[in-house]
C-alpha cells in the first residue's frame, strides 16, 4: 500500500513534465482542426494559422477557445520567440 502511495506521488510530476516536452492530449493530424478553431476570431488568420499549428505540432496542445487559456498547455504557454515574447497564439 505505501508503494502505490509513492507511485501516485510521481505520476502527476511525471505528467506535468510530459507536457512541457510537448506531450499535449491531440496528435498531430488533430492539429489543423484545433488551430481553425483558435484563429477563427483573429483578423491575422494567416500567421495565427502558421504559428498555431507550429507550436500544436510542438506542444500536441492547443488552448480552448479563441483566445488566453494557455495556463492549460504549459509547451504551448512557454515557448516564446527571442525577444520573450509569447510565440504561440
């Protein structure tokens, strides 16, 4: 019983770091779907398209709805361009 204790203290450690690696809940293929979706709001839909599926491809995460919402996926919340901005939409 104090083993599966131990177990159930390392997992979520271990899921939080699977997705900041890029270990999000879609595959790949998901990707065009999920960011239609989150850039369907923008007037910059080309380069939110791009950038989405970028870091959905990345990340395997996508925020839900059109805009915020990216404490959800960390990958996706932490990676930033070189200047520290935010690089995912």
């Amino acid at each position: 019983m104090a083993t599966g204790g131990a177990e159930d203290l390392v997992r979520p450690e271990l899921q939080d770091q699977k997705s900041m690696n890029g270990q999000g809940n879609l595959r790949a293929s998901q990707c065009p779907n999920a960011c239609t979706r989150r850039c369907s709001q923008t007037q910059y839909r080309k380069p939110c398209m791009f950038y989405c599926q970028k870091c959905c491809n990345k990340c395997l995460c996508v925020p839900p709805g059109y805009y915020g919402n990216k404490q959800v996926c960390p990958c996706y919340n932490n990676w930033k361009t070189k200047r520290g901005g935010p690089k995912c939409p």
